[in-house]
C-alpha cells in the first residue's frame, strides 16, 4: 500500500540526521580506534607512536580495570534486584482500585526522582549522608556512621542513590504492564483463586515481561555508563572502592592522561555492551514473543 | 510489600476506578503515604538547606526549623556566575533540541513513511546509540575539539548532545507519524504534493504531540549531562551541572550555596518532567514500553 519513492527523495529526508549522527558519533569512535593504537599521552605529546595492540594487551591483562567492570557489575547485581522488587510492590499497589487522587500524586512524585539532575543526586547525596550534620545519622537516630569515607558504606550508599532514583522507572514500566492485563481476564483469574501470587505469576507476569526485558537491557547499559552521581558523590572513592568502569576509563584518560590506554578501555567496553544488548534482545525478545 | 490487600480486593474489578469499595483501604493509603514521602523527602532537603545560612547547614544534628534567607541564591547567582553557567546551559539545550529536531523530524517521516533496503539496520543504529556509555565518545571528542580549537565552545557540547538527543527524537517522532492514516498522504499526492509538503503541511501538525514530547526529552537529557560539559568546557561554555560541582572544592565545602545551586538548576526539569509525565517512561525505554 505504501507508494515506492524515489531514492533521492529517501536520502533527502533521513540523510542529514544519518551524516549528523555519524559525523558526532561514530568518527569519534574512528579516532579513538587509531588512538587505541598508539602511545598517546597528553602529557608526552611529542612521541606518539604506532604499538600495535599494546594497549589491548595492557587492559585484559589490568586487573584494576576487571575489577572496576566486577565492581559495575556487583551494582547492576544488588541494585537491580531492589529495583524489580521495589517497583513491582509500588506498581501492585498503584495498579489496585481506589484512592484515585492519592495514586495520581503518587505517581507524580515517582516522577521526580528519574527526572533529577544525575549530578544533583550526587551533591545531595553529599549534604545528607554526610556523618556530622547529615540528616540520615539524624533519622537513623543520631547514627555516627562514617558513609562516605568507608568503602562499604559508600558502596551501599551508591545504591540507595540508585534504587532510590530508577525504582520509580521500574514501578512505572512494570505498572504500564499491569494496565495491559484485559480488565475480564484478571477479574475472572480473581474469582478462580484468591492467592494474588498465583494471578500474579499466571495472568499477569506475561504481560510483565516486556517491560522487564527492557528494563534489564536499559538498567545494564546504564549502569555500564554510569558517571555523573558517583563522580559528585564520591569521585571513585575511598580508594577505587565506588570506581565503577566509566569512572575508571575517565581517571585513566583524563587524570592520568593515558588517551592510548584509556581509548582501548573505551573500545572494549564499548564491545562488551553491543554483546550484551545482542545477547539480551536474541535471548529475551525471542522469549517473549 | 505485594502483599499488601485491602479485604475488598479480589472483589473489585481491576482498572475500573469507579467501582470503589467504601472500606478504607488503610494499608494501601499508607504505603502510598510511604512512596511519596520517599521521593519528595530529599527535594524538601535540598530547598531548606538552600535557605540555610553556612552556620545553620553546619550544625550537628541538623536543624528543621530555623530563619531562612535568600543569601545563598543572591550570591551564588551574582558572585559566583551561576547564572552565566545556566545561561549557557540552556543556550546549548535549546541549540540541540532545535537541532536534533531539524535533522530528526524529516528521517523520521522517511523511517515511518518510505520503505527502503536497509531500514532495519538503520533503525538498529539509531537504537543502539542509546546503550552507548558517553565515555566511550567523551575521550575522542576531548582530542578532536582541543586539535580543531573547539574546546569551551557551545557549539561542541550542541553537537555532542546530538548523540543521544537525535536517537530520542527519531524513536518518538518515528512512532507518532506511524499513528497517522496514510490516506492523507495518498489524498495530498492526488493533489500533486511533493513529500516534503506532505510531511510538513499534512503530517507535521498531527504529529506534534510526539514532537513537543521528544522536545521536552531532548531538553532534559541536555540540560542534566554533566560529564561531557565537564571535560569539554573550562569559562566560557561551562553547564551548570558542571559549576555546581567546581563548589565542591576547597576543604569548607559552601552546602547551601551548593544545595541553591542544585535548586535552581532542578526545578526546570522537574517542570519539564511532570508535563510529560504520562509520556516519560515510553521516552526513556525509548519506546519500548507503551
């Protein structure tokens, strides 16, 4: 039904947005290709030169660097997990009849946090968790809790940031799901049973399950691109204790001016999250259709 | 926390509001209560720390009620050049929108409307520029702006900024033109129209709705960034994501000056947020949840 086009008239229209997208997005990723390939340090521009895949060879074998990705990956691990539960409590409860102006606030206040400048999470993660005049020691009943300077505890304080901010994403997905649900379908499951665990897991988990998917993929991608509230909060530390893997590439490149060795770290997370997303859109999008 | 049941629950129909039960649903009530206190609580922080003078942001235990000033806005705003920071900021955020609009809107219309070989993996590209870490471009980029004299110039981070705000706008824009009857375009062709003057003059006004809505996301996406204004400005073009965080050097760190700073830079986007809200979650899964 759909008339062919003339392919001058194709390119005129998505030609633009494709040379604008390429010029910004994937001749950077060029330049850093041949960076990677060279020793290139900003502080010693005078002898750049050709080393093959040195750099490559450096990163695999750089244990700082698998442990700053084991480290990411521990955050996706415990801060996921908190997101779905969380977020499928609040979406339950957003999804059940009554209290309609109540749920409408609601769901304006989970609004809020997603919204929130990334940096700004940071700063004021700073101001309240601060171990002297921090209101959370306050409301932990005058606490004396050490949360940045600790390495655990700054660890754990990453993640109330980051569940508190991308739970109401996952609530909010995960509450789109449930609206999908055939209001006839669920009412008749209700009458079946009364074990909302079993209307849960039979009637409407399958509906959920695209929004987990997305949820899983968009949460991994972020959580590898995740800079702006840990570098506020906590730059890293103590220590390389919240240095996560974008933190990492940016100390390296830019703190300790190694452009070489930090293009390959660029390079290979950048393979590492294509595999990823490949193997999660193969793997689940075949499940769920 | 799922668990949570008002006894009238299985009875009620599922999505049908009116049928309300005349119990009060007292355990619900409270974990909304829970919920919104949850995610407002740090926003309340924020402002009152704003207001609170360097001795009162400083006293241990912290303070709930004390006098509050204005000090903080005035002096962060016209001593320390805040407002030039978020002059800049919305100059870029403004400039990337228009622009990812310009380049977005049009390849939109071609994704919904044309059929050519090709147009999967195009839109797989498109896609994965979402996943992409900033990071990743952000050391090219620094090295390619500082060899062309770019740096702390508003023009890079408005072209940098197109990375991810042109992927949002494509996606959105792409998914409302799908909306739209093709008849229209059919019944305009008859009539000789060209398919710029379809898109424009047919298309365009019914698709505005995404338009405004990707605009809006654009706009967020750019005035929140901070890693790339960090590294790729100095005066000139700094953001002020990234002036809220030059206050946190020095050893006395200035909170409620900080905290103003936050303020002023939040408040635009949590406007902006809760106009779009009904669309927000479809915008960041990048449409795949309706």
């Amino acid at each position: 039904m759909r008339g062919k086009v003339a392919r001058k008239t194709i390119f005129a229209f998505i030609g633009p947005a494709v040379i604008g997208l390429a010029a910004v997005g994937i001749a950077p990723l060029v330049y850093a290709l041949w960076t990677s390939l060279h020793f290139y340090n900003l502080t010693k521009l005078k002898r750049v030169e050709f080393i093959g895949l040195e750099n490559y060879w450096t990163v695999l074998t750089d244990e700082v660097f698998w442990q700053a990705m084991g480290r990411t990956f521990f955050l996706l691990g415990t801060a996921l997990p908190l997101q779905i539960a969380f977020g499928l409590g609040i979406a339950l409860v957003l999804h059940q009849p009554g209290l309609t102006l109540l749920k409408t606030l609601a769901r304006l206040s989970l609004v809020l946090p997603m919204a929130t400048t990334y940096a700004v999470v940071g700063l004021l993660g700073q101001v309240m968790f601060n171990q002297k005049f921090g209101v959370v020691n306050q409301l932990l009943g005058g606490a004396d809790i050490n949360w940045i300077g600790d390495p655990t505890n700054a660890f754990a304080m990453i993640i109330f940031w980051d569940v508190w901010q991308w739970t109401p994403f996952v609530a909010l997905v995960l509450l789109a799901g449930l609206t999908m649900v055939p209001g006839e379908v669920e009412e008749a499951a209700r009458l079946e049973t009364k074990s909302k665990w079993t209307v849960l897991r039979y009637v409407q988990l399958p509906f959920l399950l695209p929004g987990l998917v997305a949820v899983l993929i968009l949460r991994t991608a972020d959580t590898l691109k995740l800079f702006d509230m840990v570098f506020t909060l906590t730059r890293g530390g103590p220590g390389s204790s919240t240095e996560f893997i974008s933190l990492m590439i940016q100390r390296v490149g830019f703190r300790g001016f190694d452009q070489g060795l930090a293009s390959a770290q660029a390079i290979i997370l950048l393979i590492i999250t294509i595999v990823l997303a490949q193997i999660y859109i193969r793997v689940f999008y075949k499940e769920v259709n | 926390m799922a668990v949570v049941s008002p006894a009238t629950g299985e009875l009620a129909a599922a999505g049908a509001p009116a049928r309300r039960k005349a119990a009060p649903l007292w355990g619900q009530f409270a974990i909304l209560i829970v919920i919104m206190l949850i995610c407002v609580f740090p926003f309340y922080w924020m402002v009152t720390t704003s207001l609170k003078t360097q001795i009162v942001a400083l006293e241990a235990p912290p303070v709930w009620i004390f006098e509050p000033t204005l000090a903080n806005y005035r002096e962060a705003l016209f001593e320390d050049g805040v407002l030039r920071t978020l002059v800049n900021s919305l100059i870029i955020a403004v400039c990337t929108t228009a622009l990812a609009l310009v380049l977005g809107v049009p390849a939109a219309f071609a994704l919904a409307r044309f059929e050519f070989r090709g147009k999967r993996d195009l839109w797989f590209w498109f896609i994965t520029n979402r996943m992409v870490s900033p990071i990743v471009l952000a050391l090219p980029f620094f090295l390619i702006a500082r060899n062309l004299g770019l740096l702390d110039k508003h023009i890079t981070l408005i072209l940098i900024y197109l990375t991810f705000n042109l992927p949002i706008v494509i996606w959105i824009v792409t998914d409302q033109f799908r909306g739209i009857p093709y008849d229209l375009d059919e019944a305009a062709r008859l009539e000789g129209a060209s398919q710029f003057t379809i898109m424009r003059r047919i298309c365009l006004p019914l698709a505005m709705p995404g338009v405004a809505v990707s605009a809006i996301f654009s706009f967020i996406f750019s005035w929140n960034e901070l890693m790339f204004g960090l590294i790729l400005t100095r005066t000139e073009a700094k953001t002020a994501p990234a002036m809220a965080v030059s206050f946190m050097e020095g050893y006395n760190l200035p909170y409620g000056k900080i905290m103003a700073t936050s303020t002023l830079i939040v408040i635009p986007v949590l406007i902006f947020a809760l106009i779009a809200s009904k669309q927000l979650v479809r915008g960041l899964t990048m449409g795949a949840v309706k």
